[in-house]
C-alpha cells in the first residue's frame, strides 16, 4: 500500500511507502491530511506519562515546504505499463482490447525514418498490427490511427504509475485530470 505525498498546495510529489509516511509524521512536516486512515503504528512509553506513542497515518498527506521545481515543467517518463494504461489497452490500429502481455510500443513515426521515442509518437499496438505497419508510418501501411497520443498530466502520470490506488486517493486524483483525459472514458 502506498501513501498519496502531496504538497502543502495540494500538487502530487511521489507515492510513498508507509513508513516514509511515518518518518513526515514524526518529523511534524504533514501539514494537512485527506483520504482514509490506512494504518496505526504503536511506539514506546513515555516513561514520565506511561503514554504510548501512537500515528496514525492517512491515505492522502500534504506536507509542508515548497517543492524547487515546477511539477507543471515535468515530463511523465514514458514506460510501456504506463502507455499501455493511457491507451486502455486498446490497439491503435484495429481497436481491439488485449492482455498487456500482447501489446508492444509502437512508434507513429518509425525509428527508421527518423521517429523519436516520445509520448506523442507512440501508441499501444498489439503484435499482429506491429507487425503489418512495420517500419512504415499509418499514411504508408494505410492503417490509420484509431486515437491520438497525448502526453498525460501530473495528475494523470499519478494514476498511470500505481496500479494499487485506494478509492479515496483515485477520487483526490481523477477530480483533477483534464476533461479531455481518457482516464474519463
């Protein structure tokens, strides 16, 4: 299970483990909490109270301090898990929906005529229709895209690079993608 880590702005920073949650608790850095209470964890005994050490950690922790980059400056890293999530597991060229296993990466503009690796030059294809375009590009093969490649937000990258996502934390982060965002769909 990991915790949603957010800036005190309320902007996505990183998925954290519990413990790393435990370690802002204890530092006193969450400014603020959302979601549901996901674990309890027990401490020592005060020897002058007798009082347990007891945190309590939420699903959602905003903490405090000002992150030195700009989120909206940042690029999601282009995975095929992530790509393949974008893309509903749907192939771009016969619309079909496939186990991921089945997909690969395919590039728009091919390597072989000068393509890059970049989020608006790929889209999910399963290996039959890979293999048909080959290194030509849709015009070419005449196999037409079905969607068009889109970089995902900061929100959306969120979603994309946890496959475990409690309902209270996709709820905080599906409020925020743009309308335009096929996570909606």
């Amino acid at each position: 299970m990991k915790v949603l880590k957010l800036s005190a702005q309320g902007l996505p920073q990183s998925w954290i483990s519990l413990e790393e949650a435990v370690l802002h608790y204890a530092a006193d850095e969450v400014r603020w909490e959302a979601g549901g209470e996901v674990a309890v964890f027990r401490g020592g005994h005060n020897a002058i109270t007798g009082l347990q050490s007891v945190v309590t950690v939420n699903s959602i922790i905003g903490t405090k301090g000002v992150p030195n980059i700009n989120p909206f400056d940042l690029r999601p890293s282009l995975t095929n898990s992530k790509l393949f999530a974008r893309d509903r597991n749907v192939c771009a060229y016969c619309g079909e929906h496939f186990h991921e296993d089945e997909l690969t990466r395919e590039h728009i503009i091919p390597f072989a005529q000068n393509g890059i690796d970049t989020w608006m030059n790929v889209v999910t294809a399963c290996r039959a229709c890979n293999h048909r375009k080959s290194s030509r590009t849709p015009e070419q093969a005449d196999m037409p895209l079905l969607y068009t490649p889109y970089v995902p937000s900061l929100w959306e990258d969120f979603i994309l690079r946890n496959r475990r996502i409690l309902a209270d934390q996709m709820e905080f982060l599906m409020a925020h993608v743009p309308k335009s965002s096929r996570l909606l769909a």
